[in-house]
C-alpha cells in the first residue's frame, strides 16, 4: 500500500520520528532538529520535507497549544504582540536570508550557544512562578525577543522555540508553564505562515502530513501535559538535550 507515492511503513516510521521531535518540541522546543532529518532520511526531496514536516508541525502545535490555554497557562497581554512581532521578524528575516549567506549566522550560533548552555546551567531550576519585574519592562523583554528570534526563524530556524523560552523564563521572570504556552502561540503562527507558503508552492505532500500529524498530535499533546505537571524538572534537561543537538546539527552543515 502506496500513501502519497510512499510505501505505509515508511509513513508509519515517519510518524513514529515525528512523535519523538513534537514531544520534545512540547517541553523545550527545537522539535525540527528531529522532524526535519526524519522526512530527509525517508526520501522526501529537501523543499517537500520541509513543507511536510510544517503541516505535521502546525496540527500537532496547535494539539499542545490548546492544552496550555486549556490549563490557562497564556499571557494574553503578552502573547497576542508576540505572535505579531514574531510574523514580522520572520518576514525580515526571510528577507534577509535572501541577501546575507547562512555560515555567518552558524558561526555566530557556534558562539552563543556555549554561552546559552552555560547560562541554563547556572539555573538550577527555571521559574516554576511569575519572578518580579515591572510589567513593561517584561513586556519589552518578551516583545523584544518575539520580533529577534522571529527574525532568526525566518533566516534559519532550528531552536527558535527553545530560544524564546530560556529568553520568557530567565529575562522575561514568566514562569516555566506559562512562558511555554506563549511560545506555543508564537509558533503556531509562524508555522501557519511557512505552511500557507508551502501549499501555495505546492511542496506539501498532504496524506503523508496528516498520517504523520496524528503522531504529532500524541506527541504534542503528551509532551505539554508532562511540562504542565513536571514544570522546571522536565524542562531544563530537554532543553540541554535541544542545544547540544542543535550545536551537532550547525557543526555538520559547516564541515
């Protein structure tokens, strides 16, 4: 049995991949440092696995988003500018992949994540409650990073949601359950946007993209509610796990 000119096993296991990137993405972002190989390795040409792995991405974010805002862990007043800062920085960043190569900004991320690592280890824990801050000063924090890691989705991507997070949590003073499902809500929206792109290009292979959404969806759905009970305990470590993997995955493309 052929599903979008795939045999159903090779589906299946990419299914199978796609669950383990969307739990992983559902506690501490990054997701597509897994997802994205996993439709690579099963043959998908590079544009439609891109283009797949966003109509998975999206269905199963939207699965983990809606049991954050479910649980009531959104910021509204923080989350609604974000989503719309974070479209704009995308679009300007996309722009400027255009212009600028990619190797400076992998070179620029072999410097900051040493330092990012080193940052998150130093946390013992991330904020299980709301830290002190002056309400714009959080606002100009949260808002601030939305418009620059958008930025960095549009020219690269790979860690943007584990960036927001560290960025709500430590700077921002959110709390670890809250500060995910705000980024829940900016990533929904900048996959939406690579997804209706990806449609209107044609580069989306529908049936398997849904086969591979419903894991998604268990993974998303599981991850959140692990995050939701665990807080920091989960977190902190997957987070450690998405930096390293991201560091591997910028060390190979410049080799």
């Amino acid at each position: 049995m052929m599903i979008g000119g795939y045999p159903i096993w090779v589906v299946l296991l990419i299914g199978m991949g796609v669950f383990c990137a969307s739990f992983v993405d559902a506690i501490g972002g990054g997701g597509g440092i897994i997802s994205v190989p996993v439709y690579l390795l099963a043959g998908l040409p590079t544009h439609f696995a891109l283009g797949t792995n966003k109509l998975s991405s999206c269905i199963g974010t939207a699965a983990s988003a809606f049991r954050y805002v479910r649980n009531g862990y959104v910021h509204w007043r923080l989350a609604v500018p974000s989503v719309l800062l974070a479209l704009v920085g995308a679009h300007f960043g996309t722009k400027l992949q255009l212009m600028l190569d990619e190797r400076y900004l992998k070179y620029m991320l072999l410097l900051v994540l040493p330092v990012v690592a080193v940052i998150l280890l130093r946390q013992k824990k991330l904020p299980e409650e709301q830290g002190l801050i002056h309400p714009w000063a959080q606002r100009g924090i949260v808002w601030g990073a939305s418009l620059l890691v958008g930025a960095y989705d549009g020219f690269y991507g790979p860690g943007t949601g584990t960036f927001l997070l560290l960025t709500f949590c430590v700077l921002g003073k959110m709390d670890v359950r809250t500060a995910s499902g705000n980024v829940k809500l900016v990533n929904l929206a900048s996959n939406v946007g690579a997804l209706a792109t990806s449609l209107m290009a044609g580069k989306v292979l529908v049936p398997v993209g849904l086969i591979a959404a419903a894991f998604s969806i268990a993974g998303h759905y599981i991850g959140a509610g692990l995050t939701i009970r665990n807080g920091s305990k989960i977190v902190r470590p997957v987070i450690l796990v998405v930096l390293v993997l991201l560091a591997i995955k910028v060390i190979a493309e410049l080799i």
